[in-house]
C-alpha cells in the first residue's frame, strides 16, 4: 500500500495548522496515498507557546483536531496518523498521536511515553507522559494488512520501545517528530531512524516537521521511509515541505526477514512494561 510522509512547518496558530492538514492531504490522496502520517506538533507548535497558554489550546483545539483528521481519513479513504495535544483532566496536556480509518473510526492513540528531557530541553515542564505501551494495530487495504506500532520523537533513543512493538506483531513502525535543531542532531535523526528499521527488520515511516521558530529552523525535518534493510527509499530534506510517498508491503518485511532472521535468531526473552 502506498504510504505518505508529510513534512510540514506548525505554526502557533491551530486554525492555520489545521488549513495546512486539509492542502497536504490532498496532496497525498493524489499522489495515491492510503495511508498519510503527519508530524508531532501539527495543531500546534511548541515554540513560544508557554505551559498555561498549551493547556488552553489543548483544550480548545483537540476536539476540532481530532474531528479534521476523521473526516481526511472518511474524505480520501485512507488511514490518517496525526498528532497534536491531548487535554488531561490533571491539568498539562498529553502529546498524543491518532490513527483513524477510512470509515472515520480511531484504529489506535498513542500518549507520548518518553518526554524530552535532554540537551537543556524539559518537555515535562509542559507536557503529561503517557502511561501505557505504544499501540499496535492492523491496516487492510488493497487486499494487503500490515501491522502498525506508533512512536514519537524522542522515542527512537528507545530501542526496546521498538522490540516492543515488534513482539506484538509490529511491521510497520510509525515515527511522528518534531526533532529539534542542534549540532549532530540531523545526523542523530538520520542514523536512529535507519537503525530502528534494521534491527527490527521491519518498515519504518518518519514523519517530521520542519523549520518554525524565530529563525524557522526549530525543527530538522527529513522525514523518510525506510525499508526493512535500513535504506531509505523515500525522503525529504532538512529545509522543504512536502510529502515523500512509497510503497510499503509485507512481503518485503518477509523477504527480508528470511535473508536476515534477526528477530528469529534472538536468544534473550524481553518482558515490557511500563516504569
């Protein structure tokens, strides 16, 4: 099934981000997407959005968030990965990514396990931790299924959050990002992302937004497709928006998997659950 990336710059103000999700996903259903994952951070942008002033966009415009991505997914008959912030009933908000299906049903939501708090950053200053594993779920279509498993940002520092996913039937890893500017980071980015594929063996989708901020270069963009032997056979650049779409199937994780048995192979039993 084909598969879109899309790279887009949030900006402060939810209704422009929300115009922006309705473009883009045009974009992708004509370039034959069924399935479009947007970045972390597409209702809103974090930069100089302050901790009251998140809790009250939150509550203002998940709803409306939650509403726009099943109605994309019911309106292009595909499967919608977005990701925005959550109201909590304890105050700071939930960094939470949706999954919705073609006919507008959520198929998975996933609140952000592992919150920034590295290179002079504290997401947790503004930010509630999830409290449950990353989800795993099904996608059909086109007579094709493929198991997704969802992560965001500074999940993929995580290995064992990926093997977990794998465990329970994961193919397909999903990664939303708004990865932060700095020295090394893009080379970060680019090598954790091509390592959770390979080490799983599976298909792994970044979706990453780009620039925002005084200078508009919060973010680093390269969003990217890689295969299941870590080659990245769609992306984009650390400057543009767009969408990078590529075909994504079983039978390449199989193939894969029968060449390079990896998962097959291990010898040490893992038990997940969450600290």
């Amino acid at each position: 099934m084909k598969i879109a990336t899309i790279q887009l710059t949030p900006t402060t103000d939810p209704r422009e981000n929300l115009a922006q999700m309705r473009v883009r996903a045009a974009e992708a259903a004509d370039a034959g997407a069924r399935v479009m994952v947007f970045p972390e951070q597409t209702m809103v942008l974090l930069q100089a959005v302050t901790v009251d002033a998140l809790s009250e966009v939150a509550a203002e415009w998940w709803a409306p968030f939650a509403a726009l991505t099943a109605e994309l997914a019911t309106s292009h008959n595909a499967v919608v990965i977005s990701a925005g912030f959550e109201p909590s009933a304890d105050g700071l908000p939930y960094n939470t990514v949706i999954a919705v299906g073609p006919d507008g049903s959520e198929l998975a939501r996933y609140r952000k396990l592992h919150l920034y708090e590295a290179f002079s950053q504290s997401e947790s200053a503004h930010t509630r931790p999830g409290q449950e594993l990353a989800p795993v779920f099904d996608v059909e279509l086109g007579g094709e299924t493929l198991r997704f498993g969802l992560a965001n940002c500074y999940d993929i520092r995580f290995p064992e959050l990926f093997r977990s996913l794998v465990d329970r039937g994961a193919n397909t890893l999903v990664v939303v990002a708004a990865w932060a500017s700095g020295p090394g980071k893009e080379d970060h980015w680019s090598l954790l992302t091509r390592a959770r594929a390979l080490e799983n063996v599976s298909w792994l989708v970044a979706s990453a937004a780009v620039g925002g901020g005084p200078r508009n270069a919060a973010t680093v963009g390269l969003s990217r497709i890689v295969d299941p032997l870590g080659e990245v056979v769609a992306g984009l650049g650390p400057r543009e928006e767009g969408i990078a779409v590529a075909e994504v199937t079983p039978a390449a994780v199989d193939r894969a998997r029968g060449v390079l048995p990896a998962i097959a192979n291990r010898r040490i039993t893992l038990d997940y659950r969450v600290s």
